[in-house]
C-alpha cells in the first residue's frame, strides 16, 4: 500500500458498518495493526467504560502491519475470525475480563472495506473496549504473580476447548523459527549482524529445534498461545491482570508463551510468574530446561520482527551481541541463566 492513506477516512469508512455514533477519534498506534480508540454518544451497545460516565468505548482495529514485509497470514479474513472465535469462547466460557468482538451491520465480525478505486481492500475489526491501566515500571511480585495465573487461566481454556470448523491460525513451531533465523541473513550482509553472531544464532536455534522435535504436540503441551503477553498487552484494574491484544495469538507450545512473557521480566519476577502459573496449572518436571530454549527461541523470533523496521537496527546492533554472548553461549554450555540473567 502507498504511504500516504487518509486512515482517520478509512477508520471512519468503516465505523458506518457498524451500530455506533462516533463522538471521537483516538489514533493509538500501527503495529501488528493500526488501532483507534473509538468514543461513542449515550453508552452504545451497552460497552460503557466507568471512566467515562456512560460514553462507550471500542478498539478499531485496521489489519495493516506496520512491517508489510512480512507473512500477509495474519491478515487473511479466517485468521482474523479464528482470533475473533477464540475470544468470544473466552469470554463466555471463563471470568476473564478481555476483549470480546462487536458485528457489524451484516452480523460478522470481520468488516473489509476498500483503500481506494484499485479493488485492494483492508480488513477492519471492533472490540469492546477493557478498563485497565498498563505498567510503566517493572511489575511487582504480586503483579507477576497475577500475569502468570492469568496465562495459567488462558492454557487451561485452550486444553479443554474444541476448535471450531475452519479454524486458522499459524503457528509457532521449528518451521516458523528457522524461517525467523533465516530473516537474520539480511542483517548480516549489511553489517548489522556480525558473522560469528549469526553463527551462534544458527548453532542455538538448531539445538532449539531438537528440543521442539523432541516435545510431542499434545493437549497437555501444545494450543493455543497469547504469544505476545508483555507489559504492553496486559492492563490491571483492581488488582486484577486482563489480557489484551491477541493479534499474535496462535497454536504453540505453552512453554513457548510462556518464555515470550519471562523475556520482559526481571528474574526475580520470574520466578513470582511461575509461581502464580503452577497456582492455577501445574508446569512439567523439566520446565526450565525447555523455557530457556524457548526464551532464546522468542528472542529470535523478535529479532527477525524488528529485522523489517529499520529504526530498530541500532538496537540490534547492540543487542545481539548480548544475546549471544551472554545468553546463547551459556545455554550452549549447559549454563542456567533463566533465574540469573
């Protein structure tokens, strides 16, 4: 798509699909999606907000990634409704407080509209809105312990819940993470990534293979994942942690979510998270072993994210380094560094 598009028109293009009254436009952010806070008149559909009297409140989301490079799966319109699936299920099988879809004027929850007279078109999505405040620091202990019940609550769903027909989502497997190592190449012939950084990257990303190879893809193991539950996708209100944003979400390994979460965390929180986790659902005997794979493995994957946005090739050029150094190589030793580093 060109750079410049008139989103607040093509936000709005949308919105008259659906039964709201927009009062306000918020612009939030673009990255897996373009996202707007919607303010609506006389608490429509009844999604009000207690800080806000009785004005509604939605999340509209433009399924347009901010890295366009990368795999178009994610906005496929039956990847999108699979998302859309997992949550109303959430929300009407669990006490969980998080998003839930709004249907538009024809009763789906998927709205595609078109970017201009070329035919292309742009998948568009209406969530109600979740009260919470995010963190601007590291999480307290108990706060840890809350996001790890909470991941716990979403594992234990997933186990139990019988997929829908035509249900589709990727997945976050070996094939997914050699393909992610193999975005890396790009960096390296620009210099970002040095040879022997890559090389040790190849080296861990292949023994992380064989760990995967040797897990089995049961029900216990291996579901639906958040893979994205970091301090910007969950919010707390009351005491209580909600799951936001699960744009990423898709099938894995619950080890892996997990070690995706334990990357933004001090160690000490780490452990608090795992704690909180085993109240709710208990975590394999070898757990640690297999999370620090999987905490190299997301790492990966991340690096190959940002690979496409060049603003963040100067992080990468430091962090690397890091990663190999001090987490790659140790892992390789047979060194634990989940609890230390």
């Amino acid at each position: 798509m060109e750079s410049k598009i008139d989103w607040n028109g093509l936000a709005l293009t949308a919105l008259a699909q659906y039964n709201v009254s927009v009062d306000q436009l918020v612009f939030l952010g673009h990255g897996e999606n373009l996202t707007f806070r919607i303010h609506t008149r006389d608490g429509e559909n009844g999604a009000t907000s207690g800080d806000c009297d009785q004005e509604a409140l939605f999340l509209l989301r433009l399924h347009d990634p901010i890295a366009r490079l990368g795999d178009r799966i994610w906005q496929e319109r039956a990847v999108i409704e699979s998302e859309l699936m997992w949550l109303t299920a959430l929300n009407e099988d669990t006490n969980l407080v998080m998003p839930y879809p709004v249907p538009n004027l024809n009763g789906t929850f998927v709205t595609s509209i078109a970017i201009d007279d070329t035919g292309e078109t742009l998948n568009c999505t209406l969530l109600n809105w979740v009260d919470g405040f995010p963190l601007n620091t590291e999480p307290t202990l108990v706060q840890a312990w809350r996001v790890g019940e909470l991941m716990a609550s979403l594992h234990q769903h997933t186990s139990l819940w019988e997929l829908p027909l035509g249900f589709k989502r990727p997945k976050y497997d070996w094939e997914q993470l050699h393909t992610s190592l193999m975005g890396l190449r790009s960096l390296v012939n620009a210099g970002t990534i040095s040879f022997a950084d890559f090389a040790v990257l190849e080296t861990v990303v292949q023994r992380i293979g064989n760990v995967m190879t040797a897990l089995e893809k049961t029900q216990a193991n291996w579901g639906l994942i958040h893979a994205d539950l970091n301090e910007k996708n969950y919010i707390f209100h009351a005491g209580e942690a909600r799951a936001i944003d699960f744009s990423c979400c898709g099938f894995g390994y619950y080890l892996y979510d997990i070690a995706s979460t334990l990357k933004h965390l001090f160690p000490e929180n780490r452990r608090s998270f795992l704690n909180g986790y085993q109240n709710v659902r208990q975590l394999p005997h070898d757990y640690q072993n297999i999370l620090e794979a999987f905490f190299i493995g997301a790492t990966v994957d991340n690096f190959a994210f940002l690979t496409s946005q060049s603003n963040e090739h100067d992080y990468l050029l430091e962090i690397v380094p890091y990663v190999t150094h001090k987490l790659c190589n140790r892992y390789l030793r047979g060194k634990p560094f989940l609890f230390d580093l």
